[in-house]
C-alpha cells in the first residue's frame, strides 16, 4: 500500500493532462486487467447461454396450434415429429379428430380423417383395431370402401384382411361387394374370401346327407328346398324323403375349400381350379349351393336318373339353376357338373329360365 501511495502520488507529478480513466487504468497492473477482462467475457458467455437455455425451454412447438387442451397438446408433442406438427398446425386438425389414436401401433396422423369416419361407424372397436383396419386396407381400399364391404357385404374385418393378405389364391381378383345377394357371381376374377353367410342345418328328415353330415345352406336356401322335396316326392310318385335324392355338399368352409383345392393341385397341377374351385371362389361358400346325388351316384350317370331329370325341368322354380354346366366351362372355369344346382332366388331363376340360357351367360350379358 505504501508503494502503492507513492506511485500514485509520483504519477499525479508527473503526468500532464490526461483523463481521469486513463490515469485510473495505467493505475492498475497488467494481471489485474487481464483478470477483469476474462471475467467479463466468463459472464457475457454465460448470460447468453443461460437466455438460449431459457429460450429452448419455453420454446413451444404449438405455438401456433390453435386447440388449447393442455392433455391433448402434450400427447402431440410426444407423438409427432416437426413436420407432422406443422401439418397439424397448417391444417388445424383438431386433437378430437386424431389423440384418441396417436398411440395405437401404426398411427399416421396423415389418416386422421379416415380413423375418424371409421370409428363412427365402427364405435365398438377400440382406437388400437381402428387404426389397424385403416393402415392394413389403404393401400388396397379407401375406408368408404371398406366401410361398404362391414356393412352392405356382411364381412367381417377378418374376412377383408383375410382377402388382402391372402394373395396365393386370390391375386387380382376382385372381393365381391354385396357377398349376401342370391344372385353373386363367382369365378377365379370374383372371390367372397373367409365371409361366412348365415346358415341353417338342413333337415335330415327332409333331405338326407351323404354319410349323415350335417348339411348347412342358407335359411332361403334350405326353405326353399324343403318345397322342392315335397313336389318331386310328390311328382315322381316316391315315399321316400326328397324322391330318394341325397345331398353331398351344402355350404363348404374356405378352410375346408382350400384342403380340396390342395388335394387336386397334387392330382391335376395347374389345372386343378377347373376341378375345384380355389378358397374363396366356391358358390358352395355362399351356402346357395348344393350337390345332389342318389344314393351314392355323384358322376356323370347322375343325369339319367329320373330324380336328375326332374330337377333339370323343375328346380327353377325352387329357385334353383344348374350354375355349372359343361356350356359354360369357358366362363366359369369350373367343370360342368350336372349335380350342382346354386339357388339364385325365385325371380332371377325364372328370368334365366324364361330366357333360355345359363347363370353364367346371363351374369356375362347383364352384369
Ligand atoms: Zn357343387
């Protein structure tokens, strides 16, 4: 201090002039400045660290969202990346229309619209299947679509994935819309997937199975072929249950189509679609079709029977047609049997019938 005293009264003497910060900043000593200075900049570096930490903290992605629901606003910030909040934002897509979804596995909010509509007919499904059936159909099916097939075409989603996902036997082909019409037209181009009708067991006591299996058809179906019992029984003078004639296939399963259609691709190849239909292309699927036989005859001398012959003049009006004949091969790609008759309700059958022609012709012409 002392030396200090001295300095600083030396300095007075003999500096002329100059001002008073000048004089004190000579005063202090280089280390001290070199101090000052790198705490000054130790602080303003700080500062500003601290602010842009502020900053970055209260940064609001949301912003500029206009819903203010505190819950919803924290699901979409922990959900959507940038750019799916700015699509949000651009379009104000409210939370209602999409947060019920955003943690299901496979949301897109870019399909909010379609989760929505969905839903709202759909209601019992959870979020979580909402989202699945929308993401698994796109691609193949916009939602109204689908919507059409669940309730117009009685399918289940099942039914519709089952469809989508099965291309071995069902690539290109179309799943028909309205699966429960009697008159549904089925080829390798037209398929009803896994949809299973509602059916009925018919009766034994008014047709007999082959071997006592349960035959199912539809109720229409089976109804009206309890009357074509009564009246070839009647007409042909026999006491016997239905004049005698058997069923050996009511409605078949895809499950159980796909294991005949197996077992002929081993017997026939490539050619094994023309003996059995693929899964999913059966009218015995529809549980419209039956196959008759007497006592066991299921081939071609079916048709010399007289119970064959009866049913070729008379099944019509029953509603039913023979649906694959040997005519139409070329339309159906199924070979003709003359023991397979498909019920397509009273009016169409007496339409073909009055025309002259096959299903298949008439579908071909008019559909
Ligand atoms: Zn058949």
């Amino acid at each position: 201090m002392c030396r200090k005293k001295q300095h600083i009264k030396y300095m007075k003497h003999f500096t002329a002039g100059n001002d008073i910060i000048n004089h004190m900043d000579n005063l202090l000593p280089e280390t001290s400045r070199k101090k000052w200075t790198a705490v000054f900049v130790a602080f303003i570096v700080l500062f500003t660290a601290v602010c842009l930490g502020y900053m970055n903290l209260n940064y609001d992605s949301l912003a500029r969202y206009p819903f203010r629901d505190e819950n919803s606003r924290e699901l979409i910030k922990k959900y959507l990346n940038d750019e799916e909040i700015a699509y949000i934002i651009e379009y104000s897509i409210p939370p209602n229309m999409f947060v019920a979804y955003i943690d299901s596995p496979g949301f897109n909010i870019y399909h909010a619209a379609e989760y929505k509509k969905l839903s709202e007919q759909q209601w019992q499904k959870t979020p979580a299947m909402i989202v699945r059936m929308v993401e698994e159909t796109l691609p193949y099916m916009d939602v109204d679509t689908l919507m059409t097939y669940l309730i117009d075409g009685n399918y289940s989603f099942d039914d519709v994935d089952a469809y989508i996902s099965s291309g071995d036997y069902m690539q290109n082909s179309e799943l028909v819309m309205f699966a429960g019409e009697t008159d549904v037209f089925l080829d390798a181009a037209h398929t009803v997937s896994t949809r299973r009708p509602v059916l009925k067991t018919v009766d034994p006591e008014k047709i007999a199975s082959k071997d006592g299996k349960r035959i199912q058809l539809t109720e229409t179906a089976a109804n009206s072929l309890y009357n074509l019992c009564t009246d070839i029984s009647r007409g042909l003078e026999s006491s016997r249950a239905c004049a005698g004639l058997v069923i050996s296939d009511g409605y078949i399963s895809f499950d159980d189509q796909a294991e005949r259609y197996e077992d002929a691709v081993v017997s026939f190849g490539d050619n094994a679609r023309f003996y059995e239909p693929m899964p999913g292309h059966s009218e015995h699927q529809l549980g419209l079709a039956v196959d008759f036989g007497i006592s066991g005859i299921m081939d071609e001398s079916f048709e010399k029977t007289r119970q064959a012959q009866w049913l070729e003049s008379n099944a019509w009006k029953y509603g039913y047609l023979q649906t694959w004949n040997v005519s139409d091969e070329p339309v159906t790609g199924i070979k003709g049997q003359n023991w397979h008759y498909r019920y397509v309700g009273l009016t169409l059958a007496e339409t073909i019938h009055g025309m002259g022609i096959t299903f298949a012709e008439y579908i071909t012409r008019y559909n």
